[in-house]
C-alpha cells in the first residue's frame, strides 16, 4: 500500500513538471558556451537570461555525481536551430532501456505534447548466459516504472537473431582476425536503427527517439547531418556515424542538448528514482567477466608469444590473440613492471606488448 501511495505521489510529481517545465526552463540559467540549443525543443522565447541557482550547477559535475535534492534547473540557451516542425499530437516511439537518459528522453518529448510510445527491445538471449551477465529483467522492470510514472504506454518486443547475425557472428569473427571490434556500431545500423525503426512504424509511430548523446541538423532539403553533442565526454556520434543518413531522417535525440549532470537534475526533479542509475558501459553480453574468458566461449584460442616491441625478446606465452587489444594491461608472470599490449602480429600468432603505460608505441 505505501508503495502504491508513493508511486501515486511520484506520478503527480512528475505530471506537474511536465505542465511546468517551461516556466522552470524560463527560469534556468544559460550555459557559458553556446549551442545550437535544445531549447527550441521547450520554450519559444528567445532569451534565457535570469539566474539559476544551487551548488549542484556550481561544479562541473560528472556522470557519477550524486543527486540529491537540489532546487531544479538546467544550463540551456536557446539558438537560430530548431528540429522539424512536428504538430502535436505527432506519434513518437522513444527506445526506453530503464536507464535515465531514456527515461528523460520520454519526458522532454511528452511535455512537448507528442503522443509518445515506449519501447524494450531484447537483443539477447540469456539462454547463452553463464554468468547472468546481461540485467536484462532488471532493466525490463525499471522501464515498465519509468513509462508508468510517465503515463506513456510500453511495449515490447525482441530482435535476438538479428542481433545474433548481424552483429554477434561478425563481432566473433573479427575478434578471430586479431581486431577489436565495437558491437554497438553494428547494433545501431543494423538493430536500433533500421530493424527497430521498421517495427515502430507498425505501431503508428512516426518518429523513433533515443537517448544518445548526439544531435542532428534536419536540412530544408531534407538531409540530415549528425553533430557532436553538447556534452563532449559522453558524445555518442562515434557510435553512430555508421548510420545511413536515410535512417535517420525521422529519428529524434533530444538529450544531444544537454549535459548528464543536466539530464539526472531534471530525472530527479521528476522523481524518477533511476535518476542516480549507473550508467551502463562495457558490452552487454560480456558483463563483468573477464573478455578472455567470455570469447574463449565462442572463438577456439591458440596460445601464442609475447614479444616486446623492443628488439622482439621473447617474454613469455599468452592465451591467444583474440583475448587482448591495444592499450590492455598485459598480465605476464614474473614480470615486475607493467607491460602493455601495442599490437598483434596475427600471422604468427604473437602478441606486441611495451614496458610501462607511458611507452612511445601506445600513443
């Protein structure tokens, strides 16, 4: 029952900041660089001057910081750019991982007054756990929260053996060429943004959105360009310049405009409780295993040498080339110094390692 209760209150909580965030924005001071802003996205007027106040945007504050209670505001100035003229009431899917990035995505885009869908996806099996690396059930729950606290519907659905083709058997197979491939490259061009986009169009909606941290330019003749986002240490356009401009022509990031710390103010402002969530990094599928351990799942591991970059001596035997990647810690018995792996000479099955992490070869 008190459960019940204190969702009720949160819900009510985070509907009066929908209906408010305007005025809150209005009030918010505007950040010390200026961008191509997102508040086109919340508020028309053109100025953004009044003060903003609370230590909380006294610091530079990153991702790990704390929220606590701290008087709402946010770093926004608005400028001449302002995404695609949509009505209200336009159908937006927004990819909800439980996570608060999405979570504030949906918000943003319901206080604009588009009818908005959340959207689980699960792209791997745990049948192939074992280790129960991936919190997919955690985040499902987490997701179901948000989009009740929201008044957003949910619905779910699973692309595993695209994911598995498109993406798993071509990162195992680079991992067996000696490279070190990105998984999430691949799952946004082949998953998040052309499997995923055709799905939401089966629902109705016209506009997919996430949380990335990047933004994009829609051009009168209808090109888009992607740009870097506002927030340099968690710009995301890395991952997503792969993307075929075509995909994203009805695609929205509404966080491309924001800071993290910004985005896990306005989250617990909101009351949404994954306002302090950890951010998910690493690959999902490996979790917090050994990557040595995890591919030796799947790719046969051939031992092989190490072999300093310095006159090629010989230092001993590793467990197989696809179980490292440049810049790693190179784990060698009976060696006092650190020693760093800068390459591989895939041919003959050796792994190039220096001594010490400030070493030439690294940079």
């Amino acid at each position: 029952m008190l459960r019940a209760i204190n969702s009720f209150r949160a819900s009510q909580k985070c509907g009066a900041l929908i209906a408010s965030l305007p005025n809150l924005l209005a009030r918010s001071r505007p950040s010390s660089i200026i961008h191509e802003g997102f508040a086109a996205w919340i508020v028309r007027p053109r100025s953004l001057r009044t003060q903003g106040h609370g230590p909380f945007f006294e610091q530079n504050a990153s991702d790990s910081h704390a929220v606590g209670q701290q008087p709402y505001s946010t770093l926004l100035q608005q400028a001449p750019w302002e995404p695609p003229d949509l009505p209200k009431g336009t159908h937006v899917a927004v990819g909800i991982s439980g996570g608060v990035d999405s979570a504030v995505t949906a918000l943003l885009l319901k206080q604009k007054g588009y009818k908005v869908t959340g959207v689980f996806m699960k792209n791997w099996d745990e049948a192939e756990e074992r280790a129960g690396a991936c919190q997919s059930e955690r985040d499902r729950q987490d997701a179901r929260e948000i989009c009740a606290l929201l008044g957003i519907p949910l619905r779910e659905t699973e692309f595993v053996q695209d994911y598995w083709h498109k993406v798993f058997e071509q990162f195992l197979t680079d991992c067996a060429k000696g490279l070190t491939p990105n998984p999430d490259l691949a799952c946004n061009r082949h998953i998040k943004f052309d499997a995923l986009l055709d799905w939401t169009r089966t629902l109705g909606a016209e506009w997919l959105a996430t949380g990335h941290y990047a933004r994009l330019r829609h051009t009168r003749g209808g090109e888009v360009q992607l740009l870097q986002g506002v927030d340099t240490a968690k710009d995301q356009t890395y991952f997503l310049a792969s993307v075929g401009g075509k995909a994203l022509r009805n695609v929205l990031f509404p966080l491309g405009h924001l800071h993290k710390h910004e985005v896990r103010a306005i989250a617990a402002a909101a009351g949404i409780s994954q306002a302090t969530k950890k951010s998910s990094v690493g690959i999902c599928f490996v979790g917090k295993r050994p990557f040595a351990e995890f591919v030796a799942q799947y790719i046969e591991m051939a031992p092989g040498r190490f072999r300093d970059v310095e006159g090629g001596g010989d230092k001993g035997p590793h467990k197989g080339i696809a179980a490292y990647t440049s810049g790693q810690r190179a784990r060698i018995g009976g060696q006092h110094e650190r020693w760093y792996v800068v390459g591989k000479h895939v041919g003959a099955n050796e792994v190039v390692i220096c001594r010490g992490g400030r070493h030439p070869s690294l940079f």
